[in-house]
C-alpha cells in the first residue's frame, strides 16, 4: 500500500507556523507592554526584556510543549509496527 506524505508535511507546516506565531505574539508583546519582567526559559534562563527576549520566550516555549509530544507520537507511530500483537 502507498504511504501519502501529505499529512505528516501537513502536521510540520502546522507545527512550524505555531512556533512562529508565538514568536510574534513575543513580539507584539514586548511592543504593547511598558517595562515588562524579564522572561525566564524553562524557570532557569533569564532572558532580557527585550523583543529578541520575548520572541525566544514565546518560540521556545510553544515549541518544547508540542515539540516533546509530538516526537514522541512520531516515534510510536514508527516502531508500532515492530512490536507484534498479544496472541
């Protein structure tokens, strides 16, 4: 049976234009409030209160929480046909 790419491009392009989108409501962000807290990444990294600060801010973040599932449904999708069903 043949493989359709489609869906999964679909799903990266999905994907790629939300970390973006979050990039630019960093930005926008940063723009429309006055004397804003610096971000912190991952509550460990302090970036400044700048625009690049919260365009990384809002990028990284979205990124990381559907990047981490997404990887792993790409991997259960892929190594599920490896393991043979329970008799």
């Amino acid at each position: 049976m043949a493989r359709s790419h489609r869906g999964p491009r679909f799903v990266v392009f999905l994907y790629a234009g939300l970390v973006t989108f979050a990039g630019v409501i960093g930005l926008l962000f940063s723009v429309v409030v006055t004397d804003p807290q610096p971000p912190r990444l991952l509550f460990l990294v302090s970036l400044p209160p700048t625009a690049f600060g919260f365009v990384v801010y809002g990028a990284v973040s979205v990124g990381l929480v559907l990047g981490v599932p997404l990887a792993g449904v790409v991997y259960v999708s892929r190594h599920v046909d490896a393991v043979e069903a329970p008799e």
